[in-house]
C-alpha cells in the first residue's frame, strides 16, 4: 500500500483509538512503516495534534529517533525505546544488501 495511503489511513484512524486501543499495535506497525520511508515529520504532526494523546509512546520515539530528549515518565520513555527499537530494525531489515 502506499504511504500516501497508509497515512491517510492513519488520520481516519486516531480518532477511534482512545475507545479502540486495540487499534494500537496495527497504527504503530503502518507508523513505523510511514517514519522509515522518511515520512516521520508527518506522523509528529497528526499525533501532535487532537487525539494523539493515546500514543505519546509513539510521539516520543519520533522525537528521539530526530535527536531530541523530551523528558517524559519513564513508562512512557521505556515503550517509546521499545518503539524507537523496532524501528530501527525494521529499517535495517528494509537495507539493500551489499
């Protein structure tokens, strides 16, 4: 699916996350799939904004994984690690091959 899609997909979704957190694991999944494609700038925006809240984990990863240190509980810091984590992962996984 295209990113364009998938992130349009994203803002249809955060509004029914905070009474559907089951919703979660499938929003960060196609999120980290957005940041990775160098898209990342976009994801701060619509989580940053109305409905957001429910991922502050998610947020934060973002911000990190740009250099920034928000300083947040450290519940929060440890899932957005987590985050940041499988991120980068994914991302090296998505590397061409030398």
């Amino acid at each position: 699916m295209a990113m364009t899609r998938k992130f349009f997909l994203l803002t249809e979704v955060l509004p029914m996350i905070p009474s559907r957190m089951e919703l979660i694991p499938a929003f960060v999944d196609s999120a980290i799939e957005i940041a990775n494609d160098r898209r990342a700038e976009l994801l701060e925006e619509l989580l940053g904004g109305p409905g957001g809240g429910s991922l502050e984990p998610l947020l934060i990863a973002l911000k990190i994984g740009r250099g920034d240190k928000p300083v947040v509980a450290k519940e929060v810091l440890y899932v957005a690690e987590d985050i940041l984590e499988r991120m980068r992962r994914r991302s090296a996984d998505a590397a061409p091959q030398a």
